[in-house]
C-alpha cells in the first residue's frame, strides 16, 4: 500500500506541470507508472483518472478476498432459511466463485470502475435501440421488392412435398432416478435413492415419470424416441437443448454431456433416416448457465457436441459449432437454410457476460451475415435455440437487437422455435419502428415432467413449396396410464391437440396466429384452453391457474400474464405490457433489473 501513496504523490506533481518541455517527460513518466502498476494507459491523462485506476487495482486486489468470504459467509447464513442445506451448500461451491469472479473482474477492475465512477473519459458509446434500427434497417427491402422475392425463392425449391420437422425440447433424463424414492422430499430436487422411501408408497417415483419436482428416467425418453421414429418418421429433428438433470449444485464436469450422448445415440438409432439438428441449452454448461461467450472456457463443451453430432452436419457447420458454438446448414432441394443459435448469449444467469454483453462472440453479426446471404440467394430459413427471448432470464437488450434483425429479415425467416421454459405457448415480435406484429415464436413444452408437466413432444407440419409453417401436432404422454400399467406398459403417446383446429385458426400464417392475444383478451373459453395447453394437460398446474384467475386480487394480473405473454417477445415488452403495477407482484421483476445492472449496458462496437 506504501507503493500506492507514493505513486500517487508522484502523480500529483506530473499532472500539475505546464511547461510543454515537460510534457514527454510527463508521459513517459506516465508510461513507466502504468507498466509498473499493471494497468491500462488511461485515454485521458488528468487528474482523476490515473489516480483512480492506481487506487482501484489495490482495492481488486486486496478486496476480492475479503468480499467474497463476507458473499460466502451471508449465504451460509441466510439460505437454509429458506433452501434445503444440502442446496445451499451445493450453490456455495459451485455458482458463488463463478459470480464473484466475474463481477469482481468487471465492477472492481480499474478501466470499468474509474468509467463507471466518473473519473475517466468513457472508452466506448452506449448504443441505444435507435441507433441499432437506424444501422441494421438501412438496406430492408420493401414491400413491393420482398413479394418479387418470395416468387423468385418459391423458384428455387426443388423438392415441393410437404415435409415434417419434429422438436424435442427439454428432455432432462436423470440417470439417478429411482423408482420408490420419495418424490415430494422437500428439496427442490427429488426421485432419487438419497431422498429416501415416503411412508406413503403413492408419494414414491414411478416407474415411467413422477409429477413433482423430478426428471425422467432415460426408459421414457427411449420410447418418445421410438415413438417419434415408428409413428411420426419425421423429416427433419430439432433438437432444443437442455438434456441434463435440474440438480444443478451436484453436478460434475466430467460427466455433464453424458446424458446428450445418451440421447443422441438413441436419436441415431431409432430414427436413422432423419436430418437432425441440435443446439445445446443453459444446463449443458458446467456450472449450468455458465458459457463463456467471449473466451475459451468453455470450449470443452463446443468439442464434445459438436464430435457427437458430426454426421449429421456439413464440415463447415461442425467447424462452425465448434469454434462458436452456433451454426447454419441448407438443405438444397428444399432451398432451407437452418440456423441453430446459441441463446446463452442472453442468459442474466450466464454471468461470464458481466466481461461482456454487446453481442456476445459476434452472433448477431453472424446471424445478419447470414440472412444477408439467404436474402441474396433467394433462399428461405428457419431459427432455432433455446431460450425464447421473452424469457424471464433473456436480457431484452439482446432481444431488442434480435427481433430488430428478424425485422429486417422477415420475408426469409419462415419459423423460429424455441423451448426452455418447459411450457407450451407462444410470443410474437413486434416492430420497434410502428409497433405491427412481426414474427410469431413457437414454443414447445418439455419432455421432462419436471415441474409437475406432461411429458411432451411437437411435430411442425411444412408446406414444401414455401417452406411455411402449416399446422404443427402437439404430442403428450399419459403418464398416469403408463405408470397404472407399469414396467410392461405400452406407452400412449397421445395427440393432445392440431394447432389450427385447437384455436380455431385459418392457418398458421402471421396474419391468423397474431390474432390470439386479442381473443385471449375477450375469449374467457379460449383463454382457459390456452392456460390447458400452457399448463401441458397437467391438472395440477391448470387448477392452479384458474383458482388465480376467480381470484378477485389476482385475476387482471393473471389474465395479463397469460395474454401479455403471447402478445410480446422480450421481458421488458411483457412487463410494460401487464402494468405498472403488476409487474411489482412479480417477484421475477427486480431480481431482472438486478441481474440487468450487473451485465452491464450495450455499447457501441
């Protein structure tokens, strides 16, 4: 600390010199301090900012330690007031570093801190929204030029049969599951040998699936599987991520793709004869929702899946999967390109993003290079990830440029898909520049029954000559069947519902699928079918639901949620759009703001 005092006395006599000869010197000076100290040249060499960023590197250095022992000491304190010890102490070990780390390395860092204080010139501009449109919307086609392309585009299709595109979403296999186990322990994970037998045998796992807080066992998931490849015998796979277990705070690296390995060479052998095409979700990173989207931490991921999924995709979209961790492929006959995105990029848990949020590991930039290049071959495609970017943890500054892109892009994106939130729903961009409705986002409902669903899986019906969204068939286990059955049972996977018969649509065109918030809003009838199909069938979840909605306190609210939910794309949208104050009873509002503050704002590259 003697070295920092003396440092800045010096500084205090350097930056006070006027006379011009003395002016190399000073920065010479300068130059030597800064390399001496280990800290960035400031851009501005005044008074205040050489001497904060000094400051700010003793207090990294010496404060990183003791913040996190006090982090650590509260939350040992305070969680098991409310979590099961043994969670607790597994988001100790294994998430507290992992923020710690990042925001220590980022709000604690000499360049941020000095900026963020005041005390330094900014280095780069804040980029609003409208800068953004004004950039990326500059050469959109209009709209006389865009039907002249989708006639050209039309041209281009080769192989005009309709085709099927199947989505698994969510499929969480546990492979610890154990049937007997007490499936209402009281921790937030249950089913396994650890939690111990119920005195209620009913309370136990079944054999097929559980309906509390449990994922499946693999068994389930090999006959959706076979399902899928004897009934559906789909054309193409989308595979939206997320296969893991929700047990978060037991997990190893080691063994983390272990359970997508599994799947996908169940996928490979049961339905050999389709196209698969796969992004990983938030829980494939160790810690889950932690991926490094600037560096290369987490690299060991990218090669895993992108080795297990190599037959299935081009050299250039293997070396693309895994150098970024995001990929494109075309399907020539059908003039198709799909593109897989990698949503960590707008995960709030992702808390490598506090190094950075503007766009992280230039995927924007990416995906508008590559519709550019569709656009100019007359070339339609389809989108795909994981987290939809109405999401509660979807940062709304990624989804804002994101639905701006698909904006500018419209007439070539023919379907986007997204899973995640384990529910079956929809969301629809809308246009930062009038407001109309842009894009409807499908989302599918889990595979896993975690938390008390309905296992599930969607088929998209194509048209082949425009490849459009026509229709899509929503599939659901009777899992209290198949358990009644047991070991021996022939699982019925049902067909729960069409798209367009279900809600009365004339197609699924954005025309049509746009038009059902505002029924949601004057249709008690077709919003309570909304709220079954969201809640996947699941009498639990539906129940609890509509006791909300007879609710006199609750009812606007939840109403809102609901039809605010398939009205908007981004959370900040969804928030504006449910009320001032309604989105205070969500307690998912400030720790939003909260995590916001901590990655920081978008800037101008």
């Amino acid at each position: 600390m003697r070295n920092v005092f003396v440092i800045l006395a010096l500084m205090f006599c350097v930056a006070n010199t006027i006379d011009m000869g003395e002016e190399l010197m000073k920065r010479e000076i300068l130059t030597k301090i800064v390399e001496y100290a280990g800290i960035e040249m400031p851009h501005e060499l005044h008074l205040l900012c050489l001497p904060c960023k000094l400051m700010m590197k003793q207090v990294q250095k010496f404060s990183s330690t003791i913040l996190l022992s006090i982090i650590r000491k509260e939350w040992t304190l305070l969680c098991p007031k409310f979590k099961d010890p043994a969670f607790c102490e597994g988001i100790n070990q294994t998430f507290i570093d992992q923020f710690s780390v990042h925001f220590f390395n980022n709000y604690l860092s000499p360049s941020n801190a000095c900026q963020n204080l005041g005390a330094c010139k900014l280095q780069q501009e804040r980029q609003t929204i409208q800068d953004y449109i004004n950039e990326v919307m500059q050469d959109k086609l209009s709209k006389e030029e865009q039907r002249q392309w989708q006639v050209l585009a039309e041209e281009n299709v080769i192989n005009q049969e309709d085709f099927t595109v199947a989505q698994f979403a969510d499929l969480h296999i546990d492979v610890e599951y154990s049937v007997g186990a007490n499936a209402f322990c009281g921790a937030p994970f249950c089913c396994r040998e650890e939690n111990g037998k119920p005195k209620d045998p009913s309370k136990g796992a079944q054999y097929w699936g559980t309906y509390a807080d449990c994922d499946l066992p693999f068994r389930t998931v090999q006959d959706l599987i076979k399902f899928t490849g004897e009934k559906v015998k789909p054309d193409f796979i989308i595979w939206t991520g997320d296969s893991t277990s929700h047990d978060i705070w037991h997990q190893q690296k080691w063994n983390q793709t272990l359970p997508t390995k599994m799947i996908t060479e169940e996928i490979k052998k049961q339905i050999p004869n389709s196209q698969l095409y796969a992004i990983y979700g938030n829980h494939e990173g160790y810690p889950a929702d932690q991926y490094d989207m600037i560096g290369e931490a987490t690299q060991w991921l990218r090669d895993e899946v992108a080795d297990m999924w190599k037959e299935y995709l081009s050299q250039e979209s293997y070396y693309q999967l895994r150098r970024n961790g995001y990929y494109s492929q075309v399907e020539e006959s059908r003039n198709l390109k799909f593109i897989a995105l990698n949503s960590q990029a707008c995960d709030l848990l992702n808390f490598h993003l506090m190094d950075g949020i503007t766009d992280p590991r230039g995927m924007l930039k990416w995906l508008i290079s590559e519709l550019k290049d569709s656009e100019a071959k007359h070339q339609f495609a389809v989108i795909f990830a994981h987290i939809p970017p109405g999401d509660t943890f979807c940062n709304s500054q990624w989804g804002d440029r994101f639905s701006v892109v698909i904006e500018r892009f419209e007439h070539v994106v023919t379907g986007i898909f997204y899973g995640h939130t384990h529910q079956d729903h929809v969301q629809h961009i809308r246009s930062k520049i009038d407001g109309r409705y842009v894009k409807t986002l499908f989302i599918a409902p889990s595979g896993t029954t975690f938390s008390y669903q309905n296992p599930s899986f969607r088929v998209f019906q194509f048209d082949g000559k425009n490849d459009q969204v026509k229709d899509y068939v929503q599939y659901r286990l009777d899992l209290a069947k198949a358990n009644k059955d047991g070991q021996n049972a022939i699982l019925n996977w049902e067909v729960a519902y069409h798209f367009l018969d279900y809600y009365g649509l004339e197609s699924a065109s954005l025309v049509h699928v746009s038009s059902l918030p505002y029924r949601l809003a004057h249709d008690d009838e077709l919003l309570k079918k909304y709220i079954y199909s969201y809640s996947t069938g699941s009498d639990i979840l539906y129940k609890k639901h509509l006791k909300n909605l007879k609710n006199l306190f609750l009812k606007k609210s939840t109403k809102s949620f609901f039809i605010c939910g398939a009205e908007t794309s981004t959370l900040d949208d969804w928030y504006d759009c449910i009320g001032f104050f309604e989105k205070f009873k969500e307690s998912s509002f400030l720790t939003f703001k909260l995590l916001e503050q901590f990655i920081g704002k978008w800037l101008k590259e």
